[in-house]
C-alpha cells in the first residue's frame, strides 16, 4: 500500500472548504484510490500551518501514478494551483 499525504498553504483561507468539496469529487471518480481524506486545519491552531490536507491511500505506486494523470485529478490540480501558495508531499509504502 502507498500512502499519499499532500498539504497546501492556500492564499485566501476562505478557499479551503471549496477545495475540500472539490478533492471529495475527485476521491469518488478516481477508482485507483481506494481511500481519500480531506483535513483543513483548525481555526485554533497557528496561521503558520499547511491550509489542508490530502491523506490518500493506494494499492500501488502504478495507481498512485495512475491518478496523477487521471482528468478529475488534472482538474483539481488546475483550481489548488490558483490558490496555493506552498505545497508539501510525501509518498510511502505501508
């Protein structure tokens, strides 16, 4: 299994649950991803921190690259790249 953990600083905060019902579309049309999550960090907590968050969980490297090229995930890509302002990933086997 891959775990695939994706966090975004986002330029206009507000924009954070319009992400989240935006990945939501994109965990239910990507078959290669058999779980997805969508956090966005708590009002209480520092500024400082990532925005939100993707947890994602695949069967395999093939499926995680799989997504990356797969249109819901594209679109998506294209709307979190006019609002980010920073971008952190990692990708590991479990």
């Amino acid at each position: 299994m891959i775990k695939h953990i994706v966090m975004f600083k986002l330029n206009d905060i507000s924009k954070a649950e319009e992400a989240k019902e935006r990945f939501n579309k994109v965990i239910e049309n990507v078959s290669e991803l058999k779980k997805g999550e969508v956090v966005i960090n708590s009002a209480d907590a520092p500024q400082s921190n990532y925005t939100i968050a993707l947890i994602c969980d695949f069967d395999s490297i093939d499926d995680l690259n799989a997504y990356q090229v797969h249109p819901a995930h594209k679109e998506f890509g294209a709307f979190i790249a006019e609002i980010k302002t920073d971008r952190a990933c990692i990708d590991y086997e479990y």
